[in-house]
C-alpha cells in the first residue's frame, strides 16, 4: 500500500508544496504533476494519477504552482509564468534528491503547457514529459496555437487527450506533434472532454495512462 503525506519546501523560492506519494516497493523513478488553470494538486485526475503511478513504484509529487499557492482560486497571470516554471524545476531538483533512478514531469493543461515550455529550455531537466490536455489553442481559436517552443523540445513526451477537447482536436494535437523533434505519442482518450476523467463515476482511465507510459517510456 503506498502513502501518500503533505510536502512543502520553503528553504528556496519559490516553495514547492503539495503531496507526496511513496510507493511501498519502489522502481527508484519519480514523478512530478501539476494542475491547470483552474484547478489544484487536489484534482481528481490528479490524485488518481499519483495513486495510479504509486502503485507502479514511483515516488509522486503533486503539487501547487506558485501561482495557486499565492492565492486559492482564480486563473494564473501571463506576467508570472515564468515563476511557475521556476517552482516546477525546483520540483524536479527536490525529488532528484529522492531516487536513483529517473525523473519525470507531468501537469494538466496548463501546468503540461508550462512543464513543456520549461523542457524545452533546459532540456536535461526532465528525462520525460506527461502532458495531459496539451492546450492547444483557446476554445474556438484554432489559429492562437501554443507551439511555439514544440521544435525544441527535446524531451521526449507522452500526450493524452481527449477526443472532445475544446482546446485541440485530436487530429490538430497530432499535426502539432509534428512539430517536435523528441520522440512524442497521442494517447487518445475517446469520448473524453478537458478533464479527462468522468465527473461521477469510476475510471480505468489512470490504469491505462500508467501502462501507456510504460511503453512508451519503458522506464527501469
């Protein structure tokens, strides 16, 4: 049965706070997720992921952003990205210190979109990205894409999304894929919106990311 316990790192700024999930047989790999715009490390998806990931043997750490640790709801501001970034490579610092073995950064649409940027400009951070609802574009934008850091991104990426994104179909995210010259894969996720995991009921959705995972990055 893996645990999972509060975390928080203020001896740097900015702090990295949220939970952290530790496997009882560990793969010495690490994974850390992040949420969106909307949303907390609380999320539903979120949780189940790390759960998910945990029971596989990875040492899991979902956490808060900067931005959301700053205040506990509204959107994040374009002017203070760059601080989100900053709090998602100490993230990665913190559980390097943890394992031996390799680690691997994750967010939901926004915080994929930020994870993504900041690979692409430090591209030993991270030795993978789970990208989970890549925002693409707004809703009804299609045009105001959110590629433009896609060709250097060497790292290699898995991307799931659903099959009724508003902020990507997935025809366009497999385009957009095109565009990256680190190994990268869609996981389509049928009938499934930005959230990814149905509102009410019981998802093998996590089960699934965790195996798509596996293959697509074999980790040891």
């Amino acid at each position: 049965m893996n645990a999972s316990q509060p975390f928080l790192d203020d001896s740097a700024e900015p702090a990295v706070s949220g939970f952290l999930h530790t496997p009882a047989a560990s793969n010495a790999n690490a994974l850390i997720l992040t949420h969106g715009a909307g949303a907390n490390c609380q999320s539903k998806l979120l949780t189940a992921l790390a759960n998910s990931f945990a029971e596989a043997g990875f040492t899991v750490l979902r956490c808060d952003l900067p931005f959301r640790q700053s205040r506990p709801h509204g959107p994040p501001s374009p002017a203070l990205a760059a601080r989100d970034r900053d709090g998602l490579k100490r993230a990665v610092s913190l559980m390097r210190q943890r394992v031996t073995g390799k680690a691997f950064l994750g967010g939901h649409s926004y915080g994929g979109r930020q994870a993504a940027m900041l690979a692409a400009d430090e591209p030993q951070l991270a030795d993978g990205l789970l990208l989970l609802s890549y925002p693409l574009h707004p809703p009804r934008k299609p045009t105001e894409l959110r590629t433009a850091h896609f060709p250097r991104l060497a790292t290699p990426s898995l991307f799931v999304h659903g099959s009724r994104d508003p902020f990507g179909a997935l025809d366009e995210m497999q385009t957009a894929l095109g565009l990256i010259p680190a190994p990268a894969m869609l996981f389509a996720v049928d009938r499934a919106g930005h959230d990814l995991l149905p509102k009410t009921e019981s998802s093998q959705l996590p089960g699934q990311i965790v195996a798509a995972f596996h293959s697509f990055f074999s980790p040891k």
